[in-house]
C-alpha cells in the first residue's frame, strides 16, 4: 500500500517539476513586456522549484523507508 502511495506522490513531484520546466521554455515569448532583470528573477525562481523537486525525489525513498521501519 505505501508503494502505491510512493509512486502517486513521485508523480505528483515529477509532474510539477514539467510545469514549471515548460514555464521555464515558454518565459520569452509570453512575458514581452518583462524587463531582462525580472525574467532573469523568473527564472531563477523556476529554476528553484525544480531543484526543490529533484531534492524531493531523492528524499522520499529514504522517508518513506524510515516510515515503513
């Protein structure tokens, strides 16, 4: 039941991070009016958000077996 509960946050966090990884892609040609300074900020923010994610991704095994123990 946990494995199951494991697989549906991973996907969850993966499924995040594509967002935001898309948001990163499409940051040029929807904000126009942003000055090169605040889609820099933008980015480093979406950026962020992915390390959070992959930080995440490399804790819940461990979590998770902490949990089942």
């Amino acid at each position: 039941m946990l494995h199951i509960l494991l697989s549906i946050i991973t996907m969850g966090v993966v499924w995040y991070a594509w967002i935001t990884f898309k948001k990163i892609g499409r940051l040029r040609a929807e904000d126009l009016e942003l000055t090169e300074q605040e889609r820099q900020q933008r980015q480093v923010s979406y950026v962020m958000r992915i390390v959070v994610c992959l930080v995440i991704l490399a804790l819940l095994p461990f979590l998770f077996t902490f949990l089942i123990k």
